[in-house]
C-alpha cells in the first residue's frame, strides 16, 4: 500500500512535469497539418480528419477487437521476451565467460531482420497467434537481455563488498541494493521492447493473420483510405503512449528514488 500510496501521491508533479512531451506532441500535429495542407488529403489526411475517422471507429465498436488482438499478441510476445531475456541476461552477467559466449547469439539476433524471423514463423506456426508471438519474442529478446546484462555486469563491487560487510539480509541485498541499478538498465530495455513489440505484432499480421490491427491496415490499404490506415497508426501509438508514460515510466520513477535521495 505504501508503494501505491507514493505512486499516487507523486501523480500531479509527473503529469505536471510531461508539458515537455505534450508540447512535442503539439508541434508533431502542426507539422502534419502543414503536410496534409501542402500534399493534400489523398496523400496525407489532416489531424482532424483522422481523429475523426479514429472516433468512428472506436464508437461504431470496430476497433477494439482489432485492437485487443494486437495487444494481446504483442503483450504476450513481450512477456515473454522480458521474461526469458531478463533472467538469461543477469544469469549472463554473473560470469565474464558466459557473457562472452552470449555476444555472437546476441549479435546474431540483433542482426537477423524481423522480416526475416516472420517468413519463418510462417512456415513454422502458420496463420494463427504463433506467428505475430514468435516474431515479437526474437525480435525483443536481444535487446532485453542486453540491458540485463549491463545492469548486473556494471553492478559497483564496493556496494556488494558492504552488503557482506554489514552482513545485510539477502532479501534486503535484493531490493535494496541489486535491484534499483539492475532496473536503471533494464526500464530502457523493456521500454524499446514495448515500442518493438507493436511494430512487429503490426507487421506480422499485415502479412499473416487475417484480424487485428495489421489486418485492418492491410484492408484501409486495399481500399485506398488513408484516413483509416493514419487512424489505425494513430490508435497504437495512442496505446504506445498509455502504457510508456502512464505505466512503466511512474514505476521506473519509484524504482529510481535512491537517485534522488544520493543527490
């Protein structure tokens, strides 16, 4: 309750604190109104327009079980990255020869496109969930497991030299101590995981599956419609956006606050 109670409690001075992000956002839809003036609405429909298309869609009830589709592809091949890529990265990050036998297979994985894993995943799992979960798992398994191994190989000797020292409970180890610089490098990983993870959900059913947000996409595009397929974009950014500042980075803030208090 005491975690809850701050998160809640620090709400007003974070929104406060966004003005930054919300002015970008504000200058991106000025200059897309200016492109969609200069090129016209068949190539680039203004904001108006596509908010309004956007509304349509959500009202009429179209959009959300293409939306809950993607997001549940997504989110499970995310999970499942973050689960897999955290844990091997600080097991790998525990002894300098398991790291080095990591590198290549993490090189490997960065380096192959996702294009590529998903004509794979094609012929592997079909046109069903396997494909868009699979393409999303490799795709951010790499880049999980590398901030988990950063955060444990730069973890300071002199703070676990002290925990023994001062003989500090393992629990206490844990939280207080490995913990928060571990989540310093791992919160950017999973952060760049989540952007990718749609991306690549959208992608894998733009080619293989038949429903969700690639499908509808591929639909708007058949048709022609603009408005709908800037609508769709519009609609996972949107999400994006929610889950980014709405829920990781207010976690990331209070996994954060020994910062602040060795300031």
């Amino acid at each position: 309750m005491g975690v809850l109670w701050r998160l809640l409690r620090g709400m007003p001075a974070y929104l406060w604190s966004g003005w930054g992000a919300g002015a970008s956002l504000l200058l991106f839809i000025a200059l897309w109104e200016l492109g969609a003036a200069y090129y016209g609405e068949l190539i680039l429909p203004d904001p108006r327009t596509t908010f309004s298309t956007l509304g349509q869609l959500l009202q009429s009830g179209q959009a959300w079980p293409e939306l809950w589709t993607t997001a549940r592809r997504a989110l499970t091949g995310l999970l499942l990255a973050v689960t897999v890529g955290s844990g091997l990265g600080m097991l790998a990050g525990l002894s300098m020869t398991a790291a080095m036998m990591a590198r290549p297979w993490v090189t490997l994985l960065l380096g192959m496109p996702p294009i590529a894993w998903l004509v794979l995943a094609m012929l592997w799992f079909g046109a069903g969930d396997g494909t868009p979960v699979f393409t999303v798992f490799v795709a951010c398994l790499p880049v999980v497991f590398i901030g988990a191994l950063q955060g444990t190989r730069t973890l300071d000797l002199h703070l676990k030299d002290m925990a023994r020292a001062y003989r500090l409970p393992w629990r206490m180890r844990l939280l207080d101590v490995y913990l928060p610089h571990v989540a310093a490098y791992l919160f950017p990983a999973w952060i760049t995981a989540l952007g990718s993870s749609w991306k690549v959900a959208v992608m894998a059913e733009l080619l293989a599956t038949s429903d969700g947000v690639g499908a509808a996409l591929a639909v708007s595009r058949s048709h022609l419609d603009m408005g709908a397929s800037l609508a769709w974009i519009c609609a996972v950014v949107g999400i994006l956006l929610l889950l980014e500042y709405g829920v990781l980075e207010p976690i990331k803030r209070e996994l954060e606050r020994w910062r602040e208090a060795g300031a």
